[in-house]
C-alpha cells in the first residue's frame, strides 16, 4: 500500500485476510430475547480473546426472529486456533440450540475471507 493512500484505501486494505464467522439463530416463538441474551452472555465470555476483533447481532429486516451473530477475526489462524480450544464449544454453548440446525450445517454458520474491501 502506497504511503500515499487515503484513508479509505488504508481502511480497505487493513480488511483483506480478515475472517468473518456468521452463526445463523432463530427465536423460538419469536422469543427475540433467548437469542439476545445468549449473544451478550457469549460476547462477555469472549471479550479478550486473541484475535478476536469484535462481534456484533444482526437481526433480519424480512424476518425478526432470524439473526445471524457476525463476528470478525485477524485472520483465518487466529480463530482456528480459537476453535480448537477446550473452552470453544462450552463458551458458545447458549447460542447452539438456537441455531439453524434443522437446515443442516450450511444454514447454520459459514467462514469468510475477506478478499477485497472498499
């Protein structure tokens, strides 16, 4: 990167080879609130681990009892690592039974590399 770029193309390029994890929920009985506390519970949990960027709840706007918890990573190896830790799958435990299971592992979360930014 040019010692000459803007600031958005400083922005841009600090993006590439970021990772983001999207984990797809559904509120039982349109119970938002189960999925919104287990994020916070989750998140609290979280906050700390290495290479963890930050996070955040998103809501669908065509279905309000969709929501997919997106969070950000440095890069691929540092959530890799994360995943295999002993404490992964006990620290998200609240979120995982009100994940998309039903619709098979596809629908229920997926990893993205950032390959261009803007």
């Amino acid at each position: 990167m040019s010692v000459h770029a803007s600031p958005r193309e400083r922005r841009a390029g600090d993006a590439l080879g970021r990772v983001h994890v999207l984990v797809y929920a559904s509120a039982p009985g349109g119970d938002a609130r189960a999925v919104e506390d287990a994020y916070h519970t989750i998140s609290r949990d979280l906050e700390g681990t290495p290479g963890l960027l930050g996070n955040v709840l998103l809501r669908s706007l065509a279905d309000p009892g969709s929501f997919a918890v997106m969070s950000e990573w440095r890069d691929a190896a540092a959530f890799r690592e994360w995943e295999r830790t002993a404490s992964h799958r006990d620290t998200t435990a609240p979120l995982r039974p009100l994940q998309n299971a039903g619709a098979g592992p596809a629908a229920t979360f997926g990893v993205y590399e950032v390959v261009a930014a803007y």
